[in-house]
C-alpha cells in the first residue's frame, strides 16, 4: 500500500496517489461491509477541531472506529483550557503528537495544517483550514463520488455555483480535477462571490479550461456535475435583499432538474440551507447524501494510509 505522510492540501496528490485512494477506498467498502476489522487495535486518532463540524469529524471517528483504531477528540479545541491561556497551535500540536499515531485538524486559519506538520511527530491531516483555505479530503471524497457515479472524471464538464470565494471545497476540488485530461470547469456565481485569482492562475498555468459565468441558466444543460455551496447569510450583513436575491437565481429546484441532463449528478459538501429544494433529494441525479457515505469510506483509506 502507497504510504502518505501528511494531508494538507489537494495539490499534493497527484493521478497515481488518487488512483490508489479510490483503490484503497473501494477495499473499504468491502470491509465495512464485514463489519469492519481489528487491524489498527494499537493506533489512536486525535481529533481536534477548531471549528464546528458534523460530516468531517463524525466520518474521521467513525472511519477511525471501523478500523479498530482509537478516538481521543475534542469539539472545541479553541475553549481547550491552554488555548484560552493562549498556548500556540504548534505547542499544542507538539503535545498531541505525543499521544496519537494521527491527528485530524480543522482549524480557523489558512495554512494552520501546513504549520501542524512542520512540528508534527505524527501525520496531520487537514480537516479544512481557514475560510478560503483548503479541504483536501472532501475533495477526494467528491472526486470519489463523481468516479463512482459517472465511471470517468476525463473529459467531464463540472459546474461549480454559490459562494466560490470562501469555498475551501471547490478551490480543493478544482485544484484535483485540473489534473485530469480536457475537464472543463464552470464557475457560476455573482462576480462579488466568484473563485479566487490564485485558483484561475493554477488552472491557466495548467492549461486547463474554465470559464467565469454568472447565469446558471446558461450552462446547467450542457454540464455532467453539478457542485452546489452554501452561500453563507453572514456574508451579506444587513443587505438581506441581496442575500435572498442570489438565493434565488442560484436556486436548483425541480425546474432547474428539468434542464439538467439525465445523466449528470448534483452534489454538495453540505451543509445545505437554501441551495437546493427538499424535492430534488429523491431524484436519482441528487448525490449529496451518497458524498457523505463515500467520505466514510476515502477517511478511511487515508487512515489506512498516513498510518
Ligand atoms: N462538508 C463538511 O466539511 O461538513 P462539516 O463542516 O460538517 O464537516
């Protein structure tokens, strides 16, 4: 098996390792399916979030747990009694890694994994750093998902709508589907929300297509993905017009469904507040629900692998 050492950030990774996730991922399965193993017994998994989180903690212990493995977590680590006191992250990574094989971080500042593993004595794996920062494994998790549900990720035409500024999920995805063959990218926001310039300066030094759009109506017939985000009501302050306003015109209802076509998927990293209608979750094309069993399943491969 390929051996990780820390997961920061999805430009790290490159086909062959993606392959052998899916692989290891895809082995996972059949694991969970016997109900799990004993084969990590000796190993503890420190999980320690800055951050609130339901889907990348729960999934990290869970995987953790099906592995045989042991959980030491906190929720809150910022109320951490030496934090307040106001001890370092890189002093409280030192400590931790006296303790776990591995430690699963989110936390509120961009780069604040990078930093973990340059004082880590054990794998640091980004569980999403910062607003704008990355979530590598949500992306491998997505990418996972568009694999399974499609059979190919070459050539697809992906839509990404919502908040494209702040979101660490698509700037993680983008960077990992950018190393695919003749993908081409969509990004559907109003300008003020659209993806950063460091992402259309790595996609343009990589020859790969993309283009900035603000009307969903315009390409939502034409894509294989469609990866909606939540647009966050706190962005918008007291301008509650505006708000609703971009809810709206970025809204996948079951009109939306119709111009989709058969064979394309929608997904979200969740969680999801107005984005998309209750009634398209029973439409065969929504993956959303399935993103989230699929990243039991790659959380455990990277277990399995940083360990
Ligand atoms: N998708 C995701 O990162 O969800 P959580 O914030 O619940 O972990």
């Amino acid at each position: 098996m390929p051996r990780l050492n820390h997961v920061i950030e999805s430009q790290q990774f490159t086909l062959p390792l993606i392959h052998e996730v899916f692989q290891v991922a895809d082995q996972m399965e059949k694991i969970l399916d016997r109900g799990g193993t004993l084969d990590y017994q000796n190993k503890i998994m420190a999980s320690l979030f800055y951050a609130p989180s339901t889907r990348t903690r729960f999934s990290f212990e869970s995987a953790m747990y099906r592995l045989g493995g042991k959980v030491i977590t906190t929720e809150q680590a910022h109320m951490f009694s030496s934090v307040i006191g106001g001890e370092t992250l890189e002093d409280t990574i030192r400590v931790v890694s006296n303790f776990a094989d591995v430690i699963v971080l989110r936390h509120t500042e961009i780069g604040a994994a990078k930093r973990a593993s340059l004082v880590s004595k054990v794998p640091i794996i980004n569980a999403g750093d910062g607003k704008g920062g990355q979530h590598p494994t949500q992306a491998l998790l997505d990418l996972y998902t568009i694999y399974k549900e499609l059979g190919y990720i070459d050539g697809l035409k992906v839509a990404f709508v919502g908040d494209l500024e702040q979101g660490r999920t698509v700037r993680s995805l983008a960077y990992l589907l950018g190393k695919f063959e003749r993908v081409m990218l969509y990004f559907i926001a109003p300008d003020f929300l659209q993806i950063k310039e460091d992402i259309q300066d790595y996609l343009t030094r990589h020859n790969v297509w993309f283009t900035l759009e603000n009307d969903l109506n315009k390409v939502i017939s034409e894509v294989d993905v469609v990866y909606v985000t939540r647009i966050e009501k706190e962005r918008f302050g007291d301008k509650i017009e505006l708000y609703e306003k971009t809810v709206k015109n970025y809204f996948i209802d079951k009109d939306m469904l119709q111009k989709l076509k058969q064979r394309a998927i929608i997904m979200h990293p969740l969680p999801r507040l107005n984005e998309i209608s209750i009634e398209v979750d029973d439409d065969p094309r929504a993956v959303y629900f399935k993103q989230t069993r699929n990243g039991l399943l790659v959380r455990m491969a990277l277990l399995t692998m940083v360990l």
